[in-house]
C-alpha cells in the first residue's frame, strides 16, 4: 500500500511530500486512515533539532481517524471505528508498568530511540528503505499504522478536527488537574501559558471544581480565551505578577500552579506563585541538556514538584471520558482550533505555531489535496 506523507529529511529544513510504502500489518498491528492531525510543539522541537530523532522521520502525533484494516490478534477494534491516537503504548509487564507508571514502560523507552513501531521495526519504507515515525505514530501522513494500544475508540459524532486534540495537549492539561494533582473543589490552581496544554489544565481544574483559577499569560488574546474556558481570574505575565498573585490568593499563594509556558522564568514563577505545602505540576519542556536555574528559597516550605509528560494518562479510561465531556460541553476544544490547513500546507502551520499565531493548527484530510 502507497500512500503519501510529510517527510522531515534533514534537521531545520521543510518538510516534503513524499510517497511512501507500507510493508506489512504485524497481528497486533492497525491501521488508520487520519482524518485530523494538529501540529504541536514536540513536532516542531523534532524539526529544529532539539529533540533528536532518527531521520528521515514523519512527524505528527496528535490525530484522529478511522480504522481501515486490522492485525489478526486485534479484538478491541474494527474497521470503520473512530479513534483518537495515543503516543505512549507500554507492555503492562515491566518494572514501571506494574508500578502503574506506564509512561516510563521499559519497552516504550527502550525503543524510543530507534523512532520505529512499537515492537521496535519499521513499518513505513521510501524506496526500499526505512522511514522512521515519531512517537511511535507518525501522524502527518493519509495513513498510520500503529499497535492496538495506540488507537482509542471514540464517538463517531465527535468531529476529528476536536477528537484529535485530545490525544497530546488535552489529555495532558486535563489530566494534570485531575490524576496528577488532583485538584479538589474550593482550591485555587494558577496556569501559567495558555496555550493547548495550558488551557487543558484550566478546563481540567474547572471540572474538578477548583474554586479560583488564575491564568497568566504574556499574550493577551489567550488570557481572553482563558476566561472563556474557565478561568475566573487573569493575570498578565509582568514584573507585576508575583504581587497580583498574591492579592488573589490572600498572600499565601496557589494551591496548585501548573506551568506550561516551557521557559526558564515561567519554572521560577510556579515556585513563587505556589503556597507552602503546595503541588506544583511542570508541564513544559526545554532543549534536554538545558539548564534551569532557581532560587533556592522558592523551593522551600514542604513544596511537591513533580513533572509530567502526559497527565497521568490512562488512554483507553481517559479518552473516551474526554470525548464525552466534549460532546457534552463540559470540555470546549473548538476555541483551541485556530488554523484549518491541508497536509500539504504543513510548513505554513510549523510556521504558523513558531510564532505564537496558532493554539492549534489542524490538517484536516478533507482539506488536503
């Protein structure tokens, strides 16, 4: 089968439309025809080279579609199901899966590095040689072929240009809300960065019944994007921040501060915007052999820090409840939907998001050419 793809071949430069080949479908293995992939920044980290990744490679990992065809040992799905796809399939067997702390599953890292299917082997090939897929989807493609782990079956009525949404920024913010840290009704969380995953983390606290939720924010339409989804209060990102803070949350701070800015000052800020005791969630994400410095102060007074990567997802539990949510109106994810692009206009939407236009881009299929 033939089909075609958004191929990064060389580090900082455009991606390019290429044809590509798929081998094989492995017992366990699905495959899906995207409908919708958005453009977060982990792709754009890939592309500039700051999160390094086997090349050629086709990025892309928060999408949805439909199911065309299944591996003989697949049961949970058929074809014509809708599914949202997930980037962090895990063996269930290994040290860190039974200690339910499947985003380090020694399988998933293990073979990370090689950017290939889950079992480790190519699976998409260009000319006879192999092309590799970023975490473990590769969803900037008509096609993804990916293990039964990864694809989630959804509600056929939710539109793919949301459903998509939910398999990277959304399950993240919301998730850390509610299974990180578990936000309990009458606290106060602060967001700092109100981009997807930001704005998941004020929709997650609002659902869980957060009695104040604080947003900051250096670009003012988010902040006004973030008072639509929930936030009660909104703060620009200033000089004058820690002192509004403070007169919001009667001097002690936040219960909770979920930081997804990913910069140096946003990691101090959620030190210092945090109350004694109290849970600060990292969310962002630097180049890996970055550096943060800290005051050391800011970390005292019994404060938890924990960082997360994908909100304590459990996909095949949480997906599901997120779609509903969304159907339901409980969960608003067309505000996050500000560019409508073809695949083949990936290199205007990585554009789009390097300077801070987008929340998210989504090519949609239909679109495409």
């Amino acid at each position: 089968m033939k089909f075609h793809a958004a191929v990064l071949s060389q580090v900082g430069q455009p991606l390019q439309m290429e044809t590509l080949e798929l081998s094989r479908l492995a017992n366990s293995d699905v495959l899906v025809r995207i409908e919708a992939t958005s453009i977060c920044h982990t792709d754009v980290e890939v592309i500039d080279g700051h999160l390094p990744v086997p090349l050629p490679v086709v990025p892309g990992h928060e999408a949805a579609g439909i199911v065309v065809k299944v591996g003989e040992s697949v049961r949970s799905l058929n074809a014509g199901d809708s599914v949202v796809l997930s980037w962090n399939p895990h063996c269930g067997g290994c040290f860190y899966c039974q200690r339910d702390q499947p985003i380090l599953c020694a399988q998933y890292t293990t073979h990370s590095a090689s950017a290939f299917h889950f079992d480790g082997m190519p699976r998409l090939f260009r000319a006879g040689d192999a092309v590799h897929q970023l975490m473990y989807t590769g969803t900037f493609a008509e096609y993804a072929v990916v293990t039964e782990q990864c694809a989630v079956k959804v509600p056929a009525e939710l539109p793919a240009e949301l459903a998509c949404l939910i398999g990277c920024g959304v399950m993240t913010g919301v998730g850390a809300a509610m299974n990180v840290a578990r936000v309990q009704p009458g606290d106060i969380a602060t967001v700092i960065g109100c981009g997807a995953v930001g704005l998941s983390a004020i929709q997650g606290a609002r659902m869980a019944g957060a009695g104040k939720i604080i947003a900051v924010d250096r670009d003012a339409r988010r902040l006004g994007v973030a008072g639509i989804l929930g936030a009660t209060h909104t703060l620009p990102a200033d000089h004058d921040l820690q002192e509004a803070h403070a007169a919001l949350t009667e001097g002690r701070g936040a219960d909770h501060v979920f930081e997804a800015a990913g910069n140096n000052a946003a990691f101090c800020s959620s030190l210092e915007l945090v109350r004694p005791g109290g849970h600060v969630v990292w969310l962002g994400k630097l180049p890996p052999q970055r550096q943060v410095a800290l005051r050391w102060g800011s970390v005292m007074g019994e404060k938890r820090i924990i960082r997360s990567s994908y909100g304590g997802a459990r996909p095949q539990r949480d997906f599901p409840m997120l779609a509903q949510a969304c159907l339901e109106g409980r969960l608003q994810l067309a505000p996050y939907v500000t560019s409508r692009l073809g695949l083949q206009d990936v290199n205007e939407g990585i554009d789009r998001l390097r300077r801070g236009l987008d929340i998210r881009a989504v090519m949609l299929r239909q679109l495409s050419a």
